[in-house]
C-alpha cells in the first residue's frame, strides 16, 4: 500500500526533525523586555462605508445579495472604526442574519401605527413585524411600547451604520462576550425569545465577514474567538522584492535568537520577536505550493499556548517554492488559513503569530531549507541560516 508507506515514512521524518529543532526554542527575558520599548499603536484605518462590495456565493454559505452583503460591510466596517474585536463582527452578523437576513426592515405592525408610520415613510429593504422592532437588528424604538427604555428613535434604527454601532456599543457592555459562543454573546444583547437560534449562523457570518473584507478566513484576524487588536487593515498586500521574495512578518519585528548550534543542537531556523507580535500575519516568503499544514505538539493541542515541556512545532506550515528551497513557519496561535496543496504568493497571509508547541513566548520560528525534490520535506541537515538567504533574495529579515 504505497499510501500508508508515504504517509509512515512522513510521520517519521517529521517527528525527528521536530524532537530536534525545537527542543529549545528560547526567547531570552531580558530581549523581550527590551522589545517592548519598541510598541508602536497600530493604525486602524476605517473601511469604507458603501461602495461596490461584490455580492457572495458559493459553497460554504448562501447567496447573499448585493443589498445584504452591502450591510455586511456596513456592520464589520462600524466594529472594525469602534476597535471591537473581530469576533465582534461575527456576533454581529449573525444576529442580523437571525433577525432580518441582512435587509433593513421597516415595520408594519397595527398595533403600532406610529413605528409603522415613521418607517414605511424612511428608505428600507423589507417589511415585517415582530412587536414593534425595526432594521437590521430588529431593535425596538422608543416610539413602541418600550417608550425611552428602548434602543432610539426609529429614525436611528433604520440607519444600518447608526443601528449596528447600538449594537456593538451594548454587547462590548456585556461582561466575557468575547470566549462567548456566538448565541450566547448575541442573546445578551438581543434579548430573544429563542436564544438559540443566533447560533446557526455562525459558519455564514464568519465567511461574510472574511468575504467583506477580502481575506482568506476570518480567523487570520481572530475571527474565531478572541481579537486581534486593529481588524484587517494591517492585512493588506506588501511589496515584493526583486527576487520574489518578502519578509514573513512585519519588518519591526527582529530576530531575537539566530540560527546555528544552541544547546548541544542544532537551531535550524531563527525566532522573530517583538512586542505586540501575537496575532501578527505571517506571510509566505515566495510564491510556492503548501506541503504541510498541521499541528505538532506533544500535548495534541495547537489551540493553547504551548512551554518549554511540550515538544512540537506547534500550528505549523511548510511551503516548497521554486527551485528546492523550502519554508517552515512554526508556533502559529491557531489553524492556517491555507492548506496542503495550495498555492500561495508571495506575501499571501498563511496565519498569525502565537506561542503554540515548544515555545516560552509569542514568536516565530522561521526556517529555510535546500535542496527539498519534490515529495520531500523540510529536515534539520537541508536547513541554512535564513538571514544571508533573505538578504541576497531583496527580503532582510530585521537584525539587532
Ligand atoms: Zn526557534
């Protein structure tokens, strides 16, 4: 069975490379306190409100609309301007998936003629009624039966940017919603009377929320639980240097632990630090084809901060690119956004910096290798010193 014995022989090669290279995948104290004289804020630029956002299909999630996904953008562009946290855009996509698939619903409720009067006469998508609710989030005006206890003048509600900050003003009000399950989070909020109906949406806001903002997976962002800190922004394309190649983070980050002999071993790659590094976008340094996408850790768990005991690579990613070279990126803070055997660009987000497998802090263990034919994988005696390499390919990897 030719299967099983690539698949054995895989396995193998593997886990001796992994025993071998990370067992010591150090960030000194003394370095890191350093570093973080370094922060800088980020910048979060707004998106833009509007505009010609394509409408979404294909498998994965239902076709929405040109008017829907434009709302999309909408409720994601008010969370990203506010600072909330890109699961913040997940809860709230999803409850106004719940509440009123994505259109801007005007009431027509008799027993509530003036709700109905004042938003049959403004600009909406839909008409219905559940009491006296309004909009995209269906929430109740003070002109209903809450009076001033409700979310505003309909006026407001009607206004899908004006009704989607309401409802991130009051969820980032609600205590823990961040490790909240999306229904959980949004019933604190809304306040249904079928709590867990919020929850079906989930998988559906989240590739809306990465389709209105143009990236491979909402989790590249935090998406799927709690936040990175400025939204997409950071995220946008980089320039490639002559030899095709680019740094696979942010160039204010350094290499804090270089290649080369370190504990009777070999470091087969270096380890890039800096403060504020968790949750930064990896990139892929070239072009090439993913060869591996796994978690490696001796716990079985990628999802959690790893430590000195645990052995493995962690959430990990290996590309192969022309010419033989090969790249390793190691102890990523959850699953990749891209998978074996998928093409990557140079510079495409792979995933984000974390601490996961062997590793006592935030940061990314980065390798090259040579002479890798095709079907074969990255070990410790094909890897070089990434430093030179980057530099001689108009990448320089930031030192000292
Ligand atoms: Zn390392």
């Amino acid at each position: 069975m030719k299967t099983i014995k690539r698949s054995t022989a895989r396995i193998a090669v593997t886990l001796t490379a992994i025993v071998a290279v990370f067992a010591s995948c150090i960030i000194g104290v003394p370095l890191m306190v350093a570093l973080t004289k370094a922060a800088e804020a980020s910048v979060c630029g707004p998106l833009p409100i509007g505009g010609a956002v394509p409408a979404a299909s294909g498998p994965g999630f239902a076709t929405w609309d040109a008017r829907q996904v434009n709302n999309a953008a909408i409720i994601v562009s008010v969370g990203k301007q506010k600072g909330v946290p890109a699961w913040g855009y997940v809860v709230a996509l999803g409850t106004a998936m719940q509440e009123s698939t994505l259109l801007n619903q005007a009431n027509d409720n008799p027993r509530w003629p003036q709700v109905v009067a004042l938003s049959m006469a403004l600009p909406h998508e839909a008409v219905g009624h559940d009491h006296d609710s309004v909009g995209l989030f269906q929430q109740r005006p003070n002109e209903g039966e809450l009076g001033a206890d409700g979310w505003g003048p309909v006026s407001e509600l009607m206004t899908p940017s004006t009704s989607a900050r309401k409802f991130y003003d009051r969820l980032v009000q609600v205590p823990g919603w961040e490790q909240m399950r999306l229904t959980d989070a949004a019933q604190a909020v809304q306040r249904s009377g079928t709590p867990e109906a919020y929850q079906q949406w989930e998988q559906q806001a989240k590739d809306l929320a990465a389709h209105v903002l143009a990236l491979p997976n909402i989790d590249v962002i935090g998406g799927g639980g709690p936040a990175a800190p400025c939204g997409p922004g950071q995220f946008g394309p980089v320039p490639v240097g002559p030899g095709g190649w680019v740094q696979p983070v942010d160039k204010r980050l350094v290499v804090g632990s270089p290649y080369g002999p370190r504990d009777g071993r070999l470091h087969a790659g270096v380890d890039i630090v800096g403060a504020n590094i968790r949750h930064q976008p990896i990139r892929a340094a070239a072009t090439g084809t993913v060869i591996t996408e796994m978690c490696n850790a001796s716990t079985g768990n990628c999802d959690r901060d790893g430590g000195l005991g645990v052995i493995g690579c962690g959430w990990m990613i290996e590309i192969r690119h022309p010419g033989n070279v090969a790249t390793r990126y190691c102890h990523m803070a959850q699953r990749p956004s891209v998978r074996k055997g998928q093409t990557v660009t140079a510079g495409t987000v792979i995933g984000v910096v974390g601490s996961s497998g062997n590793s006592s802090g935030p940061h990314l263990h980065y390798e090259v290798h040579t002479g890798i034919a095709a079907g074969a994988f990255p070990a410790d005696p094909s890897s070089i010193d990434p430093v030179p390499f980057m530099a001689v390919q108009g990448a320089a990897l930031t030192t000292g």
